[in-house]
C-alpha cells in the first residue's frame, strides 16, 4: 500500500493534482492541518483540508484521515509528529510518501529531515520512504495585484466622470485597495517577521540519524531524563547506579568512548563544554529530537 502524508497549507493543486495527472496509486493519505494563524488562515487552511478529503477519495479512491498540527512553527513537535507518522507507516508495512510543497517551512523541513533521518536508521526500507515536490504553475499573488490596480483604476474613472457616482464608498475602497497595493509592491506577498517564542529566527536542524547501538541508548535516554551533567564521570557513576553496576575504570572507560561516538567528532548527538578539568555533557539538538522521536517506541 502507498500512503502519502500531506501537509496543508494554502494550496489545492498541488497536493492533488500531479497525483491524478501522473495516475500515482494512492491507497490512504494523511492530511494534516495546521491550527496557528489568525482565524480567517485556519477556517481557509480547514476549508482545504475538506475539499481534498473529499477528492482524495472520489479521484483517487484514497481512505483518507485528517491531523491537527497545533503548532506549524514548532519544529521539534513537527519532526516528532512527522516521525512517529511514518513510523508507523512502515511499521504497517506501507511506502511512504511525503509531499513538501504547501505548509511553512518549519513543517515542510520537520518532515522531510524526519524521512531523511529513517531512510538512515531504516536502511530496509529505504527504498520505500518518498519526499516530494510539486511547483506551482503559476502564481496568483500578481495576478490579485494586477487584478486590484484594474480596480483601483475603474474606481477612479468613477469618482472623476462628470456622471461619476459621488460616494464616500468609492473613496474608502479607493484608499484600502491603493493602501494594500503598495503594501505588495514594497514588500512583496508577506509582512514582518514574526515572533516565535521570543526569537525571529526558527533553527531548523539538520538530522543525520544513524543506527544508535544499545548502550549509545542508554547514554541519550539517561540524559534525557536528567539533562546536562557536569561531567562524563558524574555521568557515568548516574548510569552505573541505573543499572545495578558496580562503577569501576572499566566501566567509567566504556561510558566515555561512548560518548566520544555520540559526541561532535561522531553522530552528533551529544554537546561537550570543558569546564575546568571537566567536560558538560548534554544532549545537542539533535540528540533531544532523537530522545523524543524515538521514546514511545522503547516505552521510555
């Protein structure tokens, strides 16, 4: 079976129509659509979502279930989301695919580093794991610009015309419609920058996950759960106690070669800071997504 997950933005053609032009088998699909943005964005967003619902399912008699992402801007849940999803696509033993072309970037990355990163781990079924991207084939931003200097042309004939209709409504349209399109051409189809979570810029991490051997696990769920530790030592006395070992040089050793794998020189997905004599250890930005990405599977 071949089920596509596609993120819902603002667009329609695109998550549809290359899959019925290119006669693509589509068995189910998985919407999902974002709930951030003002009211009229997410009613817009929801409006979408039903109408392709509906065609997935009368063009491509596809079975068709719908997601709420509660946060398009937050990239860790997005990944985390986008992970188990697939998941448990394969897991069913389905391919994959998953369609990049609408939502914001936060999402459309969340997603396509969260197939790249099982297409590592999951070297089986590598082959069964798609992204995808469909352009536009045109844009409708300058063709609503266009369309509103006609406007704005026709109101002024009107309000200047010996005939013309003396009406404040035509000045009032005339200001909003010359306002907005000076907008457009200053700054193009958006405005500001918003703020998210007291920043105006959302890393978006690049994920490389590689197979993580049974102690490497241990080491990244120990410091998930406890967070940073002030050295690879306290580290490894923690895990010792965990799991009923005496804390020797062996065993102190063999957490701190580990480490040195998980480490910036290895996989990435441990952060050291020398302090002192010492080193900080904690989980990088990768090594968190891990941890959550991969908890639920190990009842953790």
């Amino acid at each position: 079976m071949q089920t596509h997950i596609v993120p819902v933005g603002f667009d329609y053609d695109r998550l549809i129509a290359p899959l019925v032009r290119d006669q693509i088998d589509v068995d189910s699909v998985i919407l999902l659509e974002g709930a951030v943005g003002s009211e009229a964005n997410v009613e817009y967003s929801r409006h979408l979502s039903k109408k392709l619902e509906t065609d997935f399912k009368n063009l491509l008699g596809a079975q068709t279930e719908r997601f709420v992402l509660e946060d398009v801007y937050d990239y860790d849940d997005a990944f985390e989301q986008a992970y188990e999803l697939i998941t448990a696509e394969l897991d069913s033993g389905n391919e994959v695919w998953v369609n990049v072309a609408a939502m914001p970037r936060t999402v459309s990355f969340a997603f396509a580093n969260a197939a790249h990163s099982l297409m590592v781990e999951r070297q089986e079924d590598r082959e069964g794991i798609h992204t995808y991207y469909t352009a536009p084939e045109k844009y409708l931003e300058t063709e609503l610009a266009e369309e509103l200097r006609e406007q704005i042309a026709l109101l002024e004939d009107l309000s200047t015309d010996e005939d013309g209709l003396e009406d404040d409504r035509i000045e009032s349209r005339l200001e909003s419609a010359r306002d907005l399109l000076d907008e457009f051409d200053e700054r193009g189809t958006t405005i500001g920058a918003k703020e998210i979570d007291g920043k105006h810029i959302v890393e978006l991490p690049v994920a490389s996950f590689s197979n993580v051997k049974p102690f490497e696990e241990l080491i990244l769920y120990k410091l998930g759960e406890d967070g940073e530790f002030d050295s690879v030592s306290e580290l490894a006395e923690s895990l010792a106690r965990e799991l009923n070992e005496e804390y020797t040089d062996s065993f102190r050793s063999k957490v701190i070669y580990n480490v040195d794998r998980l480490g910036p020189g290895g996989k990435g997905y441990i952060e050291r800071e020398e302090h002192g004599k010492s080193y900080r250890t904690r989980l990088s930005r990768i090594g968190e997504l891990w941890v959550r990405a991969h908890s639920d599977d190990t009842g953790k």
